[in-house]
C-alpha cells in the first residue's frame, strides 16, 4: 500500500514539474497559445505533441500487462459515449481554459508560484465542483426508481 502511495506521489511530481517547465502554469503563455488570430504562441502546441507520443507509447507497454503493478485491475470509465452531458462539460471546460487560461491540474501546480489569482481560481473550481456534487447527489434523490 505505501508503494502505492511513493508511486502516485512520484507520479504527480514528475507531471507538475512538467506543467512548469512547459510553462503550462503560465495564463499568459497558455491564452497566446489559443489566441491563433492573434499573436499565436505555437510552442505548447509542441508540449502537447510530446506528452501524447509518450502516453502512446505508455500505453502501448501498459496494455502488454495484465494487471496494473499497484492495483488489482486497470479502471477505464464506463460511458463511453459522447451526450449532451459530456459535451456541456466540454465545452464550460474549454470556455473557463479560455477565458482564464489555466485548466486543474496546472491551476494547482501553479498555486504555489501562482499568487492570490490563481488560488481564487483553485478556489472558485473547488466551489464549483462541491455545487456540482451536491446537484448529482440531490438529482438522484430525486430520480424515480
């Protein structure tokens, strides 16, 4: 169990320190890579190249397993389809990346570098998946069975 959690811990360091080095925690440097009419900053376009030809590869060694090493069964999502749900969250995630430049993983990376900007963002993304929790949980109350 505690190998688990040194993994995980590892896992999440290495990722951080990727987020800043390609100066994903950067808002400045994230809305010019999105502004492609304006003063395009193509270099995380070249990040996000990387990081999916090294999860190819990951996956192509991980699939070969038949276990995961620290856990009894691999966890894939069940819903595999694409609904409105999956679409409307898409979508609120690609307008708040937009509009604020920065997405959760990086936002709490950069919490500690980022200043009080970024920590009402963390905050704010902490609000709001706390309200979401609470509407799933009220809507299943109240689902017929």
């Amino acid at each position: 169990m505690i190998a688990r959690h040194i993994a995980a811990f590892v896992t999440g360091l290495v990722f951080g320190l990727g987020l800043v080095i390609s100066q994903m925690v950067n808002p400045a440097k994230v809305l010019a890579f999105l502004d492609i009419l304006g003063g395009w900053d193509p270099s995380l376009a070249f990040v996000m190249a990387a990081a999916l030809a090294v999860t190819a590869v990951g996956y192509r060694i991980v699939w070969q397993r038949r276990s995961p090493v620290f856990a009894e069964t691999f966890q894939l999502p069940g819903h595999q389809t694409v609904d409105a749900r999956l679409a409307t969250g898409a979508v609120l995630f690609g307008i708040g990346w937009g509009l604020v430049g920065l997405c959760p993983g990086p936002a709490i990376t950069a919490v500690s570098i980022g200043g009080l900007p970024v920590i009402g963002f963390v905050a704010a993304m902490a609000a709001g998946m706390a309200l979401f929790e609470l509407y799933e949980r009220m809507r299943r109350v109240r689902a017929p069975a």
